[in-house]
C-alpha cells in the first residue's frame, strides 16, 4: 500500500510554506476492473472518497479493482483520492482477549477467513473474544471478513454474506423486538432484517427480533436500513422471491426462513437461502403450503435452533480431539 504525497505549491512560495495539492490521475494507480462491481458508475475503492463514491459499504477487496468507475468519477471531480497507510481495521469491532485461544498467534473468530485462521474447529463463543491475534492477522493481509474473498482470492461460503442492497426506510408499523439475543446490546445490529454499514458481520437466524436497541440506534443514526427482502408486501404479487442460487433450489421444499407452513417444524433455515430459493418459495405459496411470516414475531424457525447448537456442540468435540492429536 502506499501513500501519495501532495506537490508542493510554486516555486515562489516554497520557502513560505508547504501547499498541498491534490493528486492528478497521472500519478494514481487505478489497478483494473476485477471487482465485481466494476463499472456500475460508482467507485467503490475506499482510497477515494467523494460524492461520485458508492453508498454501500467498502470492502477491501475492491481497492485497485473498480478502476474505470473511480478514474472517471475522480477526472470529473467527484471523488478525491486521499490514498492509505496501510490497512485500516477501526471499522472492526475486534471484542476482547477473554477466549480460551486468545494470544496464541491464530485467529478463533468465526466472522474471519484466511490464512491467518486457526486450523481447529470454530466456536460462537470466541466471536470478538481473539482481538489481538485476529486483528494482528487482518493488519498483515493474512484473514478478512468472512465471505469478502480478500485474503483468500474466493468468496467462501459465508456465514453472513456481504450484500450489495440498498436499505430502505421502514413503512408503518414494525415489530423490533426485544433484546435477548446473545450479542445484544455490543453496538452492532444483528437482525438479518437489516442491513448497512452497522450490521455485525455473522449474522444467524435466531438472532431476528433478539438485538432490539442496537439496531433501532443504527436506524435513527442511518447506518442500517431494512433489508428490502423483508419489506411487508401487498399482495402474493408484491413479494420479492429472489433467485435460485440456493444449493437447495428446485428440491420442491421453500428453504427461505421468510416464509412458513406445516413443513417448518422440520426446517432447518440457514441465512444464506434468503431470497434464494425463489421457485419452491413461489410455488408453495401459489398453493397456500407456505405463507409469509414477517410481518410479526416471534417467527417459526423450526429446527434452526436446535441445529445451530448441535453444530456448536460437534465443532467443540473436534477442537478438543483435533488438541489431543497434536500432544
């Protein structure tokens, strides 16, 4: 990474003082157009900033690789580059050292990926409880955000996909909930209702209507909005089924935690079917097998829970062999 220094001002006043100016195109390195959202006529490379900058949130995957958006944007002046010293991480809510594999030299938290990570099972309880070994790690280039695919070169299959939609404004009446969910009250909204800038970054099923105050707090300061998946629709017709990328599309079952019926008592939801399961959601809907579930809460979330703690549960055996093996 490198920083770019201003020029100085004409020679006349140099011996007055230092002007700077701000870099021309000439001496900025744009990179290429490898980001994903390259030339959609925003820039989203956090080296510039400006109104000509994308209002979703910037990854560090995307610095060098929206080179067209961000080279027009900056020779029309409307975005400024102001460059990097080295990789920024106060973005990240990094927690504490109270882990059992604190300060080991690998990274125990489940929301990062990469070289950097421990090769043991992953544990809910070490979220933000490995700051320094993780954040050491991210600083050296060696983890990222899960599912961002900076540090390995591929998306992963994340546990909270980083999405680029825009957040919309509540309309009428909204059931925020309570705040009872683990992570309430930390300072990030965890409900996959939401999404934006103030979101956590593993964001799980059973977490909806559970992180009340976090998540209204980030909505009256406008950094998260509703996800507009879970907008209340009209009609059957108004509903935003989605895609079909779900590894369980076109199985003939609504895997959507969005939707609900007699099946779901037997589902195990996972937050990357959201708006993915288009197909079976629609169908079952057609045929009144499955209804929409949103509007209030609790919600049904069948055999998440119980999964979720199974799986919990199976990872720490692993970790506890896996650390037997290695004696």
């Amino acid at each position: 990474m490198f920083r770019y220094f201003c020029r100085l001002s004409a020679l006349v006043m140099a011996l007055m003082l230092v002007a700077h100016t701000p870099a021309s195109a000439q001496d900025i390195d744009f990179g290429d157009d490898g980001s994903d959202f390259a030339k959609d006529g925003e820039c989203d490379d956090k080296r510039f900033s400006g109104p000509g900058m994308t209002d979703t949130p910037l990854l560090d995957s995307d610095i060098g690789h929206d080179a067209t958006d961000c080279r027009i944007a900056h020779e029309q002046g409307r975005v400024t580059y102001r460059g990097t010293g080295g990789r920024d991480s106060s973005h990240i809510q990094w927690g504490d050292d109270l882990g059992r594999w604190a300060n080991d030299g690998e990274c125990d938290d489940m929301r990062f990926e990469g070289s950097g990570m421990t090769k043991t099972g992953l544990l809910a309880e070490d979220v933000k409880h490995d700051a320094t070994d993780c954040r050491s790690a991210y600083e050296a280039g060696n983890l990222d955000l899960r599912g961002s695919g900076s540090a390995t070169g591929n998306a992963s299959d994340p546990l909270s996909p980083i999405r680029r939609i825009v957040p919309i404004r509540i309309e009428g009446p909204f059931d925020w909930g309570n705040n009872s969910g683990q992570w309430a009250n930390d300072g990030e909204c965890d409900d996959i209702r939401f999404t934006g800038s103030g979101m956590s970054t593993v964001l799980m099923p059973d977490s909806i209507g559970m992180d009340a105050a976090d998540c209204r707090n980030h909505y009256d300061a406008g950094s998260v909005g509703l996800n507009p998946l879970f907008k209340t629709p009209a009609s059957i017709d108004d509903i935003d089924f989605g895609n079909n990328t779900s590894d369980y599309a076109n199985d003939g079952e609504c895997d959507d935690l969005r939707f609900t019926g007699d099946y779901a008592s037997e589902m195990i939801y996972l937050t990357e079917d959201i708006g993915h399961d288009a197909n079976d959601c629609r169908a079952a809907v057609r045929k009144g097998t499955a209804r929409w579930q949103m509007d209030s809460l609790p919600i049904e979330l069948g055999a998440t829970a119980a999964a979720t703690e199974e799986d919990a549960a199976e990872a720490a055996a692993d970790a506890v062999a896996e650390a037997f093996d290695e004696t």
